[in-house]
C-alpha cells in the first residue's frame, strides 16, 4: 500500500515500529524494517551499519542529549522523532542538517499544528490507549479527525492499535501508517524480561492503566500506562522509576511494564516479522 508515508519515508508498508524506550533494540529495528516497515530504536541504543534503509531514532525530550549529539546520532538514519516537549524548530532544524526526517509524537491537534510550524515532517498523533508515556487525553479516532484536519504533513495513528482490523480501520479513516509498541514487546528481538513477557501474554485490555507513580522520584511527572500488577508491586515496594523491566533486571515486576490497550491482542511469542505480516494483512 503507497501512501504518503510510504513515499517520504521510503518502506513498503504504512507501518512504523515504537521506540519502545528501554527494552527496544537494533536487532528489533532491523527485523521490522526488513518485514516493510519503519524500524526505531530509543535514544540511546546506537545503531551500526549500514544505517541507510528505513530506520530512524526516538528521542524523549526530558533525556535529550547535547543538540550536537542529535545531530551525530541521527546522521545517516531516515527518521528522527521527537515526544514530550513543546515542538522546536533548533531541534527540527538541526535534525534536518543531518538529512534525517523529522517526526514529532503530539497528543494534540494544537500540538500537531505547532510541530508543522516548527518544520516536522511528519506527525504521531497518539491516542490515550497507547502504553508508556501518554501525552494527552483523547482516544485515538477522536485525535486522528482532528488532527488530519488540523495538518497538511504525513500523520501516523498511535495508541492501542493491536490487530488487522484495527490497522486496516485506521487507514481507512485517514492515517498515513500506524505506529505499534506493545505488540513487540513480547517478540524475541526485544530486550524484555520473560517475567514481563509472561505477565503482557497473560493482560487483557482491564489489566493496562493510567499512573503517575513512575516519575523517577518527581524527576519526571508524567502518566504512564502499565499493567496494574507491576504498579501494585511497585507501591509496595517503593519503585518510581520509569524504567522497563529489561532481560537482566531484578524484581521486574515491580518495574513499569508498560503496555497499551492493546495487550489484549498479545497473546503469545512470534518474531518480529510475522507481527508485522499479521498486522498489515488487511492492508492493500
């Protein structure tokens, strides 16, 4: 399926992998990319060679390195994208130096608007479904409507979005591609702890809430969402961290395991690639 996303960024498939900040690798990146897709890694996983196919870099504000160092990083990657922070246009700009793409995660139409100002290049209009940091507090169809309006850009449909019907029912309303985090989580590319793996496989939709006990000890006061179990251990236990749990953690689940509405499709273990497949087969 060509869209605009597909042309400007250069893949096959609508389709772009979350970051997935902590737990998400290279290994993860290239695998979705060679399915179709749009391969991210977090900030500060650094990607090797070749870095010319369709993959790019999340950055989250709160942890933004030197600009200089955005700069170096995103050198040579397709995407760089941006989340948390009011858009600005020294950091798309300086992205833009380094031939990268820009995208910025809103959860706004206000905020949309503000990023096509600041000269991104494509938008993430994120719904509140989604797991991990949520930046507003609107579902995702309502989102979208007003943000396809709102912007002449690229926009990507995120939140919550864990089946065909899902991605084929989003297209239809107007997304360029959809951006999907906790369907990997489970997948054998990411750095997740089994515990967690075990705990996503077992969740259902119920099990995934809204927080803003994992701040970092008021580092970072932010809601997240993550499975109700993890956050009843971490009170427990006294964790604020906004950590994931990776492979090497301890007590990880009294980490923040986060996961979005979406939880319920994850089911099982499959690599990288046949996710992909499964969630774009009803795209044409």
């Amino acid at each position: 399926m060509r869209t605009r996303f597909t042309e400007l960024v250069g893949c096959s498939l609508p389709f772009q992998l979350a970051a997935l900040g902590g737990v998400g690798t290279e290994a993860l990146a290239r695998a979705v990319e060679a399915a179709g897709g749009l391969g991210m890694v977090p900030g500060r996983v650094t990607l090797g060679e070749p870095r010319d196919g369709a993959l790019g870099k999340g950055f989250l504000i709160p942890y933004l390195p030197e600009v200089t160092d955005v700069v170096e990083d995103v050198r040579g990657l397709r995407v760089a994208e941006f989340f948390w922070g009011e858009p600005d246009a020294n950091l798309v700009d300086a992205a833009h130096s380094a031939e990268a793409l820009v995208s910025w995660q809103i959860g706004s139409a206000t905020e949309a608007r503000a990023a096509e100002a600041a000269g991104c290049d494509l938008v993430v209009a994120q719904g509140v479904e989604a797991g991990g940091h949520v930046r507003g507090n609107q579902p995702l169809d309502d989102l979208l409507a007003e943000v396809l309006v709102a912007v002449s850009v690229p926009v990507v449909a995120a939140g919550g979005i864990g089946s065909a019907a899902r991605v084929a029912e989003l297209m239809a309303a107007g997304a360029d591609a959809v951006r999907i985090g906790t369907r990997f989580l489970t997948c054998p590319e990411c750095d997740t702890h089994a515990d967690y793996v075990r705990a996503l496989i077992a969740a259902t939709a119920d099990d995934a809430v809204i927080t803003d006990h994992f701040d970092n000890d008021g580092g970072w006061p932010a809601p997240v969402r993550v499975l109700r179990s993890a956050l009843e251990a971490a009170v427990v236990a006294g964790n604020r961290s906004t950590s994931p749990p990776t492979r090497a953690a301890e007590a990880p689940l009294t980490m923040a395991c986060y996961a979005g509405l979406s939880v319920a499709h994850v089911g099982d273990v499959k690599a990288a690639a046949e996710v992909v497949r499964e969630l774009t087969a009803l795209v044409d």
